[in-house]
C-alpha cells in the first residue's frame, strides 16, 4: 500500500529537507575522532556570521535601502537564536566543569 504524499499549498515550495552533518564529518580529525576545538569554533564562526548579516540587513533597513523587511527579520531571529542556543551550551559547559571540580575536592 502507497500513500501520495500531499502536494505544496498552490504558490509556495515544498520545504527542503534538513542537510547533513557535513560541518561535523570535515572536522574529523586523521584518528577518525571529532576535534572538539575546530567544532566549537566552527559554530562560533558561523554565529558570528549570522550576526554579521543581520547587523547588514538592520543598516540597510534604517537606510531605506533594504527591499524585503521579511528577510531581515528573519536573519535577526536566526541570530538570535543562535545566541541563545550558545549562551546555553556555554552555560552547561560550565556546570559540568563545576561539577567535575566538585567531584575532586
């Protein structure tokens, strides 16, 4: 038994499915382990550039030049987002060092 899948709403694109770990697999170290370090600076990297181009899109739109309003919102949630998202890993980060500290004393 087959079911169709359910075309896109007339107007708007089917959403694109989500892309690989490519990011994590090239940052494979010769050992076949992950290096830690080139991962966490690989995010902060990418974070810093979502920054960038919401902080390009926010002088564009006080500027008057910027045509889609939409599309700047979007890049400042996704920035924002991704702030939040490593402010989080930053602070559970820290609660485990504690805890590890805590555990030798």
């Amino acid at each position: 038994m087959s079911i169709e899948p359910i075309g896109p709403i007339g107007g708007f694109a089917p959403i694109s499915p989500i892309g690989t770990m490519g990011d994590i697999d090239a940052a494979a170290t010769s050992t076949g382990g992950l290096d830690f370090g080139a991962l966490v600076s690989g995010g902060l990297d990418k974070v810093q550039a979502m920054q960038t181009k919401a902080d390009g899109l926010a002088i564009e739109a006080a500027t008057g030049r910027l045509q889609d309003v939409h599309n700047y919102l979007i890049a400042a949630n996704e920035a924002g987002l991704a702030v939040q998202l490593t402010v989080a890993l930053r602070n559970k980060a820290v609660e485990a060092f504690n805890e590890i500290m805590r555990l030798q004393a």
